[in-house]
C-alpha cells in the first residue's frame, strides 16, 4: 500500500509542478483561460505559487505524514475550488482540467490516511 502512496504522491506532485510552471511562464491559453473564469491576472503568480507548495508538501509528506496530509487536503480543496470557478463560468466543458488533479490530491491524501508508515 505505501508504494501505491508513494507512486500516486510523486505522479500529483509532478502534475502540480507542471501546472505551477505554466501559471509561473504565463502561458497564453492559461491567462485566456483565466479571463474566461473571471479571474483576475494579478492571482496568476499566487495561484502558481499554491500549487508548488502542494507538490513540494507532498514530496515532503512522504517521509513526514502529518506535512503529506495538510498538503493533499490543501490541494484537493485548491482543485475543488477551481472546479466552483469552471462551473461559475458555465464553461463545462473544462472540468476536464482540474478533475484529474483533484482525483490525485484525494487519492494521495486517502492513501496516506491508510498507510502507516
């Protein structure tokens, strides 16, 4: 089972990392995207910075669970709140994009749960 942990950990925590790189470059589609949302462009490097925060809690959590565990939930409810935004926007049809990265914050933090070491 910690191995299964471990794999899905080390897969969200690279996801994350990507995902902070894009916000950090401010790639086209994400600051269309985020005009899209409603979000304003000023948020881009904060929102970059959360989510290498998560991949590097998750890193971290690996060795230190309580650390994997605050920073799987953090992740998982960035991701739900991403999923609010998609859904206020009424652009359905990029729930495709946040749902794998909340998938994987949930399934890190309910493998870290019911792991012990």
């Amino acid at each position: 089972m910690f191995a299964a942990y471990v794999i899905v950990t080390m897969l969200a925590a690279a996801f994350n990392v990507y995902a902070a790189y894009v916000d950090f470059a401010r790639a086209e589609w994400v600051i269309a995207n985020m005009t899209r949302y409603g979000i304003p462009r000023s948020w881009l490097f904060s929102l970059g910075a959360l989510k290498a925060a998560g991949a590097v809690g998750l890193l971290i959590g690996i060795r230190v669970p309580s650390i994997g565990v605050a920073a799987s939930l953090g992740l998982a409810l960035y991701f739900i709140g991403a999923i609010v935004t998609v859904v206020r926007s009424n652009w359905y049809s990029h729930l495709r994009f946040p749902a794998p990265f909340l998938l994987l914050a949930v399934t890190s933090l309910v493998l870290r749960l019911v792991t012990r070491q």
